[in-house]
C-alpha cells in the first residue's frame, strides 16, 4: 500500500435501533474529505470517535444503509460497548455539574 493511502482518513458512520432485532446498518462512508466530514459531524455533535483502521477499512466495504455482515458481529459489538460507556461517563459527568450547580443557591 503507498504510504499515500495510508495517511487517508477512513471513516464510517453506524447506527442501530438498540430495542429492535436488526444488527447495525452502515449510515454513511468514506476517506479523505468525505472522511473529514463524518468526523467533524461526530465531534459536532458529541458523538463518539472509536479508532480501528482495520475495521474502517472492512466498513468501506459496504454499501450506505446496509445491515453489517456476520463477520464483523463482534468487532462491531465492541464499537457500541465503547460508545455506550462514553455516553455514560458523559452523562455522569453532566449530571454530577448540575447537581453541583444545584448546592450553589
């Protein structure tokens, strides 16, 4: 691989319906400016960043709004856990301010 290709950002965007029985679908894809773009769209929004070139690599693979196959099952399952706990330790660190501010009538 030239060393060109792998200084280009790679990125995917996942979503999935925690209550509901499909595995998660590919939102959106791609390297270089479109990869910056996802990116700074997630940061945007607070939206956690998991790196794993490996897997962007196999996430370029499928196509926008396709469900993730098998094979990637786990590595995947491993992504969700990571953002599920950032979200929890943005919400404790959230919560923990509020009732900070609510001790300082």
């Amino acid at each position: 691989m030239s060393e060109f290709k792998k200084n280009v950002p790679k990125a995917a965007a996942l979503g999935y319906d925690p209550g509901g029985e499909e595995p998660p679908r590919v939102l959106a894809r791609g390297q270089g400016e479109v990869a910056r773009r996802i990116i700074e769209l997630a940061q945007k929004h607070d939206v956690p960043i998991y790196k794993d070139a490996e897997l962007a690599e196999r996430l370029l693979q499928i196509d926008v709004n396709q469900l993730i196959p098998a094979e990637l099952f786990q590595a995947v399952a491993y992504v969700l856990w990571f953002v599920h706990r950032m979200d929890k330790e943005w919400q404790q660190k959230v919560l923990g301010r509020k009732e900070e501010n609510r001790g300082e009538t």
